[in-house]
C-alpha cells in the first residue's frame, strides 16, 4: 500500500513539506470499512490541494495538516507513516506542536467526558463548589 501512495502523490513532491498516512491505515487496524487518511503537510499552496482532488479524486481522505484541531496534530505526529518527506526534517517541524500540546494538554483532556451526564454532574460540581447556584439537600 505505501508504495501504491507513494506514486499516486509523487508528483506533489517539490511543492510540499511532507505526505502523511495516519489513521487505521498507519496503525495497521484498516478494515473494510476504513477510509484511508492522508495528511499534506506545508503545501506550498492551495492550489497543492486541488492538485491532489484532480489526480486522485476521493480515492483518499486528505487533509491539510496545519487546518486540524491541535489534538488531531498530535495524534498524526505520534502515530504516522511518511510516504513523501524526510523523516527528521518532519520532526523538527512538528516541535511546535508537541510543545504546544505540552503547554495545553492538561486543559484538553481535563474536558474530555465518558458521557453528557458526567460532564453535567462535573460541571454541577464545580458551580457548588463555586457557590454560584444552591446546595441540594
């Protein structure tokens, strides 16, 4: 498969930083309903993307990496293939956002809930706490 991807987006090669498969395609976990996840990562331009669209239509769910949610970013940083781009050139870049998601990753995941009853009955917790509504006997 890598080197099925890696000729379909070669052709993109001088115009961008890197070419990125995550997902369950790069953990290895694809199934028959899976869709392949590709990352562009610093195209030179839009017209990159559109580029890509022409050559490989829908065959791929490619996104710029730069327009994605900070913990989608980590989450392709930490588990990702390169299929265009130089491995440390790629690190070095992704820095940023590791630290980025050192600085904030407490706030992140401290916001994550197993459900909307848990987030009702945290959020209640700390409004008591706060003493902003009254206490119930």
């Amino acid at each position: 498969m890598l080197s099925d991807l890696k000729s379909d987006f070669e052709f993109i090669s001088d115009e961008i930083e890197g070419v990125l498969l995550f997902g369950s395609a790069a953990k290895g976990e694809l199934t028959t309903r899976s869709d392949i996840d590709i990352a562009l990562v610093r195209p030179s331009t839009m017209r990159v993307l559109f580029r890509v669209f022409e050559r490989v239509g829908g065959k791929y769910d490619t996104k710029i990496f730069e327009d994605l949610p900070l913990h989608i970013k980590m989450d392709i940083i930490n588990n990702h293939q390169v299929i265009i781009g130089d491995e440390v050139e790629l690190s070095y870049y992704f820095y940023r956002y590791r630290k980025e998601w050192q600085d904030m990753e407490h706030r992140v995941l401290s916001n994550q809930f197993k459900s909307v009853r848990e987030m009702i009955n945290q959020r209640r917790a700390w409004l008591k706490n706060e003493r902003k509504i009254p206490q119930e006997d």
